[in-house]
C-alpha cells in the first residue's frame, strides 16, 4: 500500500491520476445512450430551445419556470448545432471527472495524500452519481459546481494569503448554483443577511467581511433572473413554480402516502386492474387510490395555470399541514430517509440494499464528524463552517418538500471533505496525544 501510495504521489498532476475514470465514465454513457425521454430531459432541452429562440418562460397566463435557467444555458451549444443527445452526457462525464479532480485538489491543502487520495477516489466510484450521468438532468452539473465552490472558498479565507480573486469565482459560482438548482436560492439570502447582522455587530472580522462579500455576488450574480421573474409574475424574488406542487405532495394526509412525488398523470382511475406488481415495484392499481385521495384537490387546482397554479398547490399543502401536523412531521422523516437511502416510497415494494450500502457508512461518518465538529467548532475553519451551514441549510429546506436520493448526491463532495478533514484532525490529535505520553 505504502508503495503504491508513493507511485501515485510521484505523478503529482491529479488530471493524469483520475485519467482511468474520465474513460470508465465515457463508457458509461455510451453503454447506454440517452434518448432524452427519460423524466426531466425533455424539459430542460426545450428550455434551452425557448433561449435560443429569445425567451425563457412561456408568456401570462401559462407561464413556466419550472426550473432554473443555469443548467438550459449549459446546454444551448449542443441544441443549436443539433448534436446527437449523448453528447450532452458525455459533457456530464467530463463535468465529474473535473469534479473529482477539484476534490482532491481542495483536500491536498488541508488533510495527509493518503486520506485525499482515498476521499477522491470514493467520490469517483460514488455510484449514486452514475445514474444521473448517463442522463440529461441537473445533478451532475450541481456536484461539479460544489466542488468548484469548495475549491474556491476554501482558498478565500487563508490568512493572508487569501485571495479576493477566489471570493469572487465563490460568489459567482454560488450564484450560478442557485440558477441551476433554484432551492439553494433561499439558502443564499438567509446566509446573506444573517452574515449582514454579524458583521454590523463584528465589522472588524475579515472572515465575515469575506463572507459578506461573496453571499452579495451571489445575489447580484442572480439578479437578472429575479428581475426577469419578476417581470412575469409581479413576485420578488420568485425563483420556481415548482414548489407548491413537491409541497403539496409532501403534505399528503393518507397513512398509505409518505410524502413522495406523483405526476399529475397518476391522478386517474386505472380501469385495466392488474394482480401483478409493476416493473418499477408499484402496488397494482395505486392510481384508484391516488384518484380517491386527490381528485377533489385536483378539481380546485386544474382551475388555474402557471402562477396561480402554484399558489393553488401552496394553499392546500399548507392547510394539509396546519390540519395534521403529525402526518407531516411523519412524511419529514420519511423524507429524509428517501433523501439517504431512496425509501420509503408510497403503494411501492422497496429494493434498496445498494443505496444503503453506499450511504450507510457515509451517513455513520457524518455522525462522527458532527461530533468531533460541534465539541471543536471554534477550530474548524471558517470557510468550512460556512459551506457547511450552506449544505446543510439546503438539505434542511429539501427534507420539507419531497425529495430524491440524488438532492443528497450533489452535496455529497462536501460531506466528504468534512470527513476527511475531521478525520485527519483526530489523527493528528491522537499522534501529538501519544508523542506527550
């Protein structure tokens, strides 16, 4: 091990190390070319079209921001010269690949070669990430931001050598997180006033300053956005007209339904009953049970469009919530299991060892380090204690509106780091412990 660790170490250029697993990756999306069908792909492809062609949105009364428009400019290049769809995730191949290489460019700084080495290697093998590769949706291009971020902040606050240069790529690249995965965006401006308090009761910390700094370019990073949404629907800082649909779901008051995601699609009577379970493990004839729950909201909410659609959705999730609060506090903890390890899901027979396996020692060591974290909490670095209200923050909104195991997989990169680094740090304690015995 100890030779093999030193050939590695001898290559010095990390580009060259993870160079095996940029072709691994290139293989993967080529043993199973996207059709764009699948899910989320076609929306963000017409996105792209709708910039291409000079605007975003579908104009009032039918407006559509379903998401943001980080990921949709990404892809203008490959929609306006017409390129075959794999190209896109071939693009999300070399995004990852790029991603780990950061990782371990960042880890370098602060913790031994070998646990850098071992950190990086997890996040190139993270199997959760593959699946998402191989498709044309947001998350891989999210993960490649967060490690970007990583990279970039934990060089904004080093002393005297930090970097105001840095602190701008910080708020940029927050920002352009925000357009491409919309919930950070609360993150964003909570972090930003509550930073903005701090530094009117500590003006003289650079930290702070520092901090303030990058959460505001990363609002004016967003501004055009906001002003643009604003435009549309007369809301300040309106981000997505998503959220009052993944809230409403989340509110669900049935005992069979555990807070998950359905398509508007599965609100149907389903006349051809089946006795067998499906190929994606649902109960048969879960529909009638989603027709019985949901069809009366659903005459309220089909009254409207875009916007106000939205606010239909907000209305009855949020009366669902004030009338069973429990239920909801269940559908939370549901959630966060899903989050972790892609279960429960509601009328659905559950097959997850894969995804336990995978984040099950990640999630034990997360719990030592929020240990080792919380009792050392003045020595960890600042721009670490930042990230790590910023990821947390994100996942502590996520787990209120239904989520997937791949809104866990993005952030996963700093989880890492904050392992390694709490880990390095035990050792070091402990050697320095054992030199004084």
């Amino acid at each position: 091990m100890v030779n093999y660790l030193e050939k590695v170490k001898r290559i010095k250029n990390p580009y060259l190390i993870f160079l095996p697993f940029l072709f691994f990756y290139f293989f993967l999306v080529l043993k199973s070319p996207t059709h764009g069908n699948f899910g989320d792909e076609g929306r963000y492809v017409t996105f792209a079209e709708n910039i291409i062609n000079g605007f975003y949105s579908t104009p009032y009364p039918g407006i559509n921001l379903w998401n943001g428009p980080g990921y949709p400019i990404l892809l203008i290049p490959f929609v306006f010269f017409k390129l075959p769809l794999v190209s896109i995730t071939l693009f999300n191949a070399v995004l990852y690949y790029i991603s780990v290489v950061l990782l371990f460019k960042t880890l370098q700084k602060f913790v031994s070669f070998k646990i850098t080495l071992i950190t990086s290697l997890f996040w190139a093998c993270y199997i959760n990430s593959y699946g998402e590769m191989k498709v044309i949706f947001c998350e891989v291009v999210t993960s490649f931001l967060i490690c970007l971020l990583l990279f970039c902040v934990s060089r904004s606050f080093n002393g005297e050598k930090a970097s105001k240069r840095y602190a701008v790529f910080s708020g940029l690249t927050i920002g352009y997180i925000v357009l491409t995965k919309v919930i950070f965006g609360y993150v964003a401006l909570v972090l930003f006033f509550a930073l903005g308090l701090l530094w009117l009761l500590n003006s003289k910390s650079f930290n702070i300053k520092r901090g303030v700094l990058i959460m505001g370019i990363s609002l004016v990073t967003i501004a055009p956005y906001i002003i643009y949404t604003y435009s549309l629907t007369g809301k300040v800082y309106y981000l997505s007209n998503s959220g009052g649909m993944s809230l409403y779901w989340m509110s669900a008051t049935d005992e069979n339904e555990l807070g998950d995601w359905f398509s508007e699609r599965s609100i149907r009577q389903d006349t051809t009953l089946h006795t067998k379970i499906d190929q994606d493990n649902t109960m048969p004839g879960f529909n009638n049970y989603l027709y019985k729950n949901h069809i009366k909201d659903y005459q309220e909410i089909n009254k409207y469009v875009g916007v106000e659609r939205d606010e239909a959705y907000k209305r009855i999730a949020i009366n669902n919530i004030k009338n069973y609060p429990v239920k909801y506090l269940k559908n939370c903890i549901s959630n966060i299991e899903r989050l972790l390890f892609s279960f429960p899901y509601s009328y659905t027979l559950e097959h997850t060892i894969m995804q336990v396996a995978v984040n099950g020692p990640l999630v034990l060591c997360m719990l030592f380090s929020l240990m080792v974290t919380l009792v050392n909490w003045r020595k960890i670095p600042f721009f670490l204690r930042l990230i790590l209200f910023f990821v947390f923050m994100y996942l502590g909104v996520t787990i209120l509106v239904s989520t997937y195991t791949r809104m866990f997989t993005v952030i996963v990169p700093v989880i890492l780091f904050w392992i390694a680094f709490t880990f390095n740090k035990s050792i070091e304690l402990r050697l320095n412990f054992e030199k004084q015995l």
